[in-house]
C-alpha cells in the first residue's frame, strides 16, 4: 500500500513549489510564509457562568496564503502581508 503524499506547496503570487522549514543544529532556514485566512462570523464564550461573555472572529471557512522567499522579499507583498487584519 503506498503511503499518501500531500500535494505540494504552492506560492499563491508566483506558483513556485515551497519547501518546508529546514533546521540545523545552529538554526533554521525559512522555507515559505503562510497566512492562515478564510470567513469569520462572531463567537462568544463565557469562562464561568458568572464572567461576562469573551467576543471573538472564529474562522468557520480557513484558507491558507502561501508565499515564497523571492515574493516575501517583495516590498508589496510584504507589506500587505504585515497589514492584513488591520482595520481601515
């Protein structure tokens, strides 16, 4: 039986295949970002029945945003990337 193999990972800019983070025994090397995104709705939980209720964005339809290296590099890209969820 062969053991499955997940498709690999694809710059969502440029379509590159991404490798994954690779560690050395003095650091690492960064193979791809990945912004995990999708729809939201509101949600709340209560700790204790006492506790005002916590509001929070659940993510109920997750999308993953791959970027490579060379795009990452990329001054748009980048800073979309360190913008995203910020509130106009």
């Amino acid at each position: 039986m062969e053991a499955s193999v997940p498709p690999a990972l694809r710059c969502a800019r440029c379509g590159a295949a991404v490798d994954g983070t690779q560690h050395t025994r003095s650091g690492y090397v960064v193979g791809y970002y990945l912004l995990r995104t999708g729809r939201t709705e509101e949600a709340a939980v209560r700790r204790r029945d006492d506790e005002a209720p916590i509001t929070y964005r659940r993510v109920v339809e997750p999308f993953d945003v791959v970027s490579c290296l060379r795009c990452f590099r990329e001054p748009d890209v980048h800073r979309l990337w360190l913008g995203f969820g910020d509130q106009p």
